[in-house]
C-alpha cells in the first residue's frame, strides 16, 4: 500500500496523500465514490481523514454521520475517518470571501494531514471558490464520469460527427489552472494524477461505448488524465448511504446486510478501482 513511508523525498512528512474527488456536474456519483476509497484506505489499515468541501449539500457529511449512529446503534466497531466539513464564506466580498475560505481549508488541511496517511476530499459539483481550493490540494484527483457524452462535456466540446475534441471545458481549463497554483504553492514542479473514473459502462460493446473510447482517449492525450472503471449503475450503493456503510463493510457480520452476488460484483468493482488508482494492496 502505498503511504508516507514511500512518498517522494520532498514531501514533508506530516502531509498526508490527498484525494480529491471532483467534477462540476451533480449526480457523478463523488460523494459515494468518496466514502468508498476512504473505506478501501481503511481497510488496508491506513489512516484516512475525510473532508467535505459540499457542505451545503453535505452528502459525504450525511453519510459519515449515518456510519457513526449505525455504529453507535449496533455496537459495531468499523473504521471511522477522521472528519471535517468547510462551509462557504458568508462575507459580501466575493475576494474576502476567498481568501477566508483559501486560509479555512489550508489550515483544516494542515491539521488533519499531521496525523493521517491519506486525506479524501469531497468538493461541490459546481463552480466555486471552493471547489477550485479544494482540486488545488490533490496528488490524486479522481473525476467520477457517467459515460454517455451528456456527462463527457464537462470535460470538453466533441465534434458530433466525428468524435473528435473541438475544444476542453471550463472545468478542464480549471483543473490546469489549479494544477499551476498547487506548483507555485508547494514549489517545483509539483503536480497530480488525474483519474476519469468511468462510472454505468455498458456490459456490452456499442456505438456509443466505442465512440465513447475514441473520444476519451484523444482527450486524454490533450489534457492528461488516465482511465479506470468505474461503477455500474447498482442500487446497492444508494441503499447503503441510509446506514454509512460501503461495500466493504458487508463481510462484518453486525452490518445485517446479506450478501449477494450484486453485492459481490460491486464490492469487486471498488478494488478494481483502487487497483487502477495505485494506491492499495487489493489482494484477498
């Protein structure tokens, strides 16, 4: 696994590896994708901290605070992540404002990076002041993307006849932009891997899944991200939301939850994802 221990020389020692999870479009899926690469962390016995840049809708902040009653509730004793949630900034001024919420998160970074490995960001699906402080902390940043062109344009403008990139997208322009300010920032030239986590593939070849591959794979070339796999549409994940539990937590006997094959296919799903990512031991 991945960790302090094997990081490069001049990362301080104290800082955490930092997972971003981001995308400007609602309805990707970063809040569960979030939770379950925590778990998947934990589960490998690293020290993970969580923290919710969409505190106004507060997804992750729900889910975690659902695990801990669940818990509380059972007696069980599963993983917990240590938390913090940053609201925006009330202030009239747009530029005080910023600036409140640039030095709110860098602080909440520092201290909760002092004692974990890994440190997950969930950050809001729009455009704001924090969601562009938030993807400027990543070493890791994993955009969560339903695989149909509705959800390919948040990335970039293609040509519907060709397939071809007309040209990236706001949110593509930003994630560079971020990607320069975190090498000003923390000197050198300091970057991260981005991840285009492709979530409800298909299970069978198609027009689309093909023109989908072609598309993203010119992408990639121009803006430098890598593909994984990513989740199927399951219910399973919008049922366990109610309880805090993620597909790693069912082999618990406490959780009362009763696997099935679903069950199975999707928890499988998770460690292919964190497999492609490189940052845990997946093995049984």
């Amino acid at each position: 696994m991945g960790g302090k221990d094997d990081r490069d020389a001049t990362e301080p020692e104290d800082r955490a590896h930092v997972l971003v999870v981001g995308n400007q479009k609602g309805g990707s899926g970063k809040s569960t994708t979030a939770m379950h690469v925590a778990a998947s962390l934990m589960a490998e016995g690293a020290r993970v901290a969580c923290l919710d840049l969409d505190a106004e809708q507060g997804t992750l902040t729900r889910y975690i605070a659902n695990r801990r009653a669940y818990c509380e509730a059972r007696k069980l004793r599963l993983p917990m992540p240590a938390f913090e949630a940053v609201k925006a900034a009330a202030s009239d001024s747009r530029g005080a404002a910023e600036t409140e919420e640039r030095e709110t998160v860098a602080e909440v970074v520092a201290r909760l990076s002092r004692s974990a490995d890994f440190l997950v960001i969930d950050t809001p699906g729009s455009d704001n002041s924090l969601s562009r402080i938030g993807h400027s902390y990543a070493d890791t940043l994993i955009t969560p993307l339903n695989d149909s062109f509705v959800d390919l344009d948040v990335l970039a403008t293609i040509d519907p006849e060709s397939y071809e990139v007309r040209h990236p997208s706001k949110y593509a322009e930003m994630v560079f932009r971020v990607k320069m300010e975190k090498a000003r920032r923390e000197g050198g030239n300091r970057t991260f891997d981005w991840v285009v986590m492709r979530n409800r593939l298909g299970q069978l070849d198609s027009k689309n899944q093909r023109a989908m591959d072609y598309a993203l794979d010119r992408l990639a070339g121009r803006i430098r991200f890598r593909t994984a796999r990513g989740f199927s549409e399951r219910v399973i994940f919008r049922e366990l939301f109610l309880k805090g539990l993620t597909l790693l937590d069912l082999k618990d006997p406490g959780s009362d939850v009763k696997m099935n094959m679903s069950h199975l296919a999707a928890r499988q799903e998770v460690r292919d994802l964190m497999r492609e990512i490189g940052l845990v031991n997946t093995a049984e």
